[in-house]
C-alpha cells in the first residue's frame, strides 16, 4: 500500500524560513525553524490538524497553520526571540456540539417532534459524546447506523441484552443520522472567539440509509368504505361517564377530504370551523399544530360539512372548545391514540392489516387522486411544504391510471422523418 503523502509548506525567505506540515498523516500540525542554540530545527506543535475525518484537507485549518508560520517567520526576520506558544483551544466534544444545539434550537421545536429530537440528542450524548466532531467519519457513521438498526442500542442509546432486541428500519436509523446532520450543521454556524465551532461538517459527504423498497399503501375506496362503516357503530365514552358517538367518522372523513396530517386534525377547535364564509365553510390549520409551523385556511367538501356541523350537535358542551376532546384527559385527543382507534376499525372491518397502513395511507390517497391537478394547489390545500415532496412520496402510480396511459399511448402514430 502507498504511503499517504503528508501536507508540508515553506514560509518566510532565506534565514527565515519556516517548515509547517504533518508530523504524520492526519496528525497535528507543527513548526519547525532553524535554531542555532542546537545547531539543527527546533520543532513544536501547534496543536490541531488539518484535515477531516475523511482525510480532506481543511482550509481554514490550512490557513490557519500558515498564519502561525508567517508570524514566527516574521519574528526571526526581526531577531526576537520567539515567545511560548499559546495553548490552542481544545477541539469541541460532540456532548458540547449537542449542547449547543439544545439552547439554540430545540426551544423552538414542538410537540412530539421536540420529545424526539430530545430522545435522538440523549442518544447521541450517550454514543459519541466523548468524541470530536472531526473524529466522526464513514465508520462511525456506520456503526452508529448498524447498532440502531441491529437493536442493540434503545431509543436513548442504552445497550440492550442480545434476547431482548428490537430491529429496527433504515428510515429511523435515516432520522436519528439526520439529526446528527443538523446538530453539526448548525455548529458550522456558530462562532466562539471568533473562529467557527468546527471548521466543517463532517457529515456532509456521509449517505443516509433508504429502504429501496419501503410500505407505504393507500386506502383505496372499498377499503375505507369498511373502515367507516365499522366506525359509525362504535360509541365513545367521555369524561362524567357520558356516551357520545365516536369521532372516528368524522377523523376519517376529513383526512379523505383535506388530505391533513392527522396531528393537525385532532388539534382542531370549533373556532377553527368557519361555515359561514366560502362555498362551503373553511377550516384554519392553526401553525401550532402543523408540521412546518404555518397558518393557512382551506375550503371544505360539502360532506366535511355535513358531517362536522351533525357532529357539533351530537356533542354539544363537551370537551371546552375542542373538536376531538381526549376521552379521559385534558386538551385533545393524541395522534397516537387516534392511530389505535384507525386498527380498531381496521380489526372491526376484519380487514387484514398491510404493513405500513395507517393514517397516512389516507393522505397518499388524497394526493394521488389529484394527479393530473394543479400540483401548487393540492400542496395547499393538503400541507405540504412544496410540490417535489408530493410528486416523489404521495403520489402513487395507480392500476387504473397506468392503464390509461398504456392504451393512450396506442393512439399516438409516430413517422419517421427524413
């Protein structure tokens, strides 16, 4: 194998010259000049390197090595004696990069993806806190992704006895390496004594796991026509012992109709429900409870009118302003608890469950009924941040529309030109 050629420079004229490179490969960097007290070169180190943990060179790094030589270079050319070098500031840990991030960023995140993050930045801390941020290259990034996978860490990067393991997919692996991502991200943005946290990200160039293949159905027509109709014979029992009907059909008619996230549904309040203006009422997705943390005020079908207006009267005084009051709790009903009532219906149904079918199946199936729509507008209306994220990841190839494009395409003659 070829030796790794080490990263060396001359500064200053002759007299004054001054060596500055690697000891070795990807070690510190030091200065060397001529010393006639020892009659040969007088080494020191200056204390940080040069290069990433994928053996790039950096150049801030580089800059400042030579910055260092051009001043002892200019010493010499001024017979001064040479003063102690300073001690450099010791590199940051990761525990201080995710310390950082946990003042600047994470007050400003919500809800469950706040508890998340925090449980991913516990996670990390437990992982790699020790280590620095140049010392993160391919390797780690792999075998933090195999551990995670593998099961043989937990959700906050406990290690976990070899019968008790959990696997886990590449998209949570993929969610805790982005927030990794992020976290040396913003460090690249900040600034201590003037010089930046890190002198890069060493993430930048690191691929994230994907599934090729990942589950993501769509709740077609027949499919919820079953859920629904297992829904409607069910009755919910809320806070004083009283029954109402379940929320169900209407949780569902308006993620067939609106396309929402189901977090932004069960969040809705009667203040948020506008029958009087628009065709046939709009709905105001408040940002606190959207994803991207914005406001926006959408039109409603007549049946998520119907159905929200029947259902007000049915539950009339019950749960202080909000749409879909938690059963034995305060605020509103959770995502999660929404989720466990969708396979209650499902089971009710006697529906087999696919794997990955849940709400968002129904938010696949608003976007790809859409197809062929104004791609802005069904962004709007439906929540998404842009157009791309719709095409590549809601909207699925149908039986129905393939074939039409298969039998369209017969029609076409095509000549051939001279």
């Amino acid at each position: 194998m070829a030796r790794l050629k080490t990263w060396r420079e001359s500064v200053g004229p002759r007299g004054a010259t001054v060596a500055v490179g690697e000891r070795r490969w990807g070690g510190n960097v030091r200065l060397g000049a001529q010393d006639p007290r020892i009659k040969g070169t007088r080494w020191r180190s200056l204390g940080f390197r040069v290069r990433d943990a994928e053996g790039e060179l950096i150049p801030d790094r580089v800059e400042r090595a030579r910055a260092e030589a051009a001043r002892l270079s200019n010493l010499l050319i001024a017979g001064e004696e040479p003063e102690a070098p300073k001690a450099p500031p010791p590199e940051p840990t990761v525990s201080e990069l995710l310390a950082q991030f946990e003042r600047d960023v994470v007050p400003g995140l919500r809800g469950k993806h706040r508890q998340e993050t925090e449980r991913q930045l516990e996670l990390l801390r437990r992982t790699l806190g020790t280590k620095t941020a140049i010392d993160i290259d391919g390797s780690v990034w792999l075998w933090l992704q195999r551990s995670l996978m593998s099961g043989e860490i937990d959700a906050r990067g406990r290690p976990v006895p070899k019968e008790k393991r959990r696997p886990v997919g590449p998209r949570t692996a993929a969610k805790l390496l982005k927030t990794l991502r992020f976290v040396c991200t913003h460090a690249f943005t900040v600034k201590r004594n003037g010089r930046r946290l890190i002198p890069s990200d060493p993430t930048a160039k690191l691929k994230l796991p994907r599934n090729p293949d990942p589950a993501q159905p769509i709740c077609d027509d027949r499919t919820l026509e079953k859920v629904m109709e297992a829904a409607g014979s069910h009755t919910m029992r809320v806070r004083g012992g009283a029954y109402v009907p379940s929320p169900m059909p209407v949780l569902l008619t308006i993620a067939r109709d609106q396309g929402r996230r189901i977090g932004a549904i069960v969040a809705l309040r009667w203040e948020d429900w506008r029958p009087d203006i628009g065709t046939y009422g709009k709905l105001t997705w408040r940002a606190d409870a959207d994803k991207l943390g914005r406001t926006t005020i959408t039109s409603v079908t007549p049946d998520v009118r119907t159905t929200l207006e029947t259902y007000r009267l049915e539950t009339a005084g019950i749960g202080q302003g909000w749409v879909f009051p938690a059963p034995k709790g305060q605020g509103h009903v959770s995502a999660n608890v929404a989720g466990r009532w969708l396979r209650a219906c499902e089971k009710a149904a006697r529906l087999p469950h696919e794997q990955g079918f849940g709400w968002h199946a129904l938010r696949r199936a608003f976007a790809t009924r859409r197809k062929g729509m104004s791609l802005k507008d069904t962004a709007g209306l439906g929540g998404w941040k842009g157009t791309q994220v719709l095409v590549d990841l809601y909207q699925k190839a149908s039986q129905d529309g393939m074939e039409q494009v298969l039998l369209d395409g017969q029609k076409v003659r095509l000549r051939a030109t001279r």
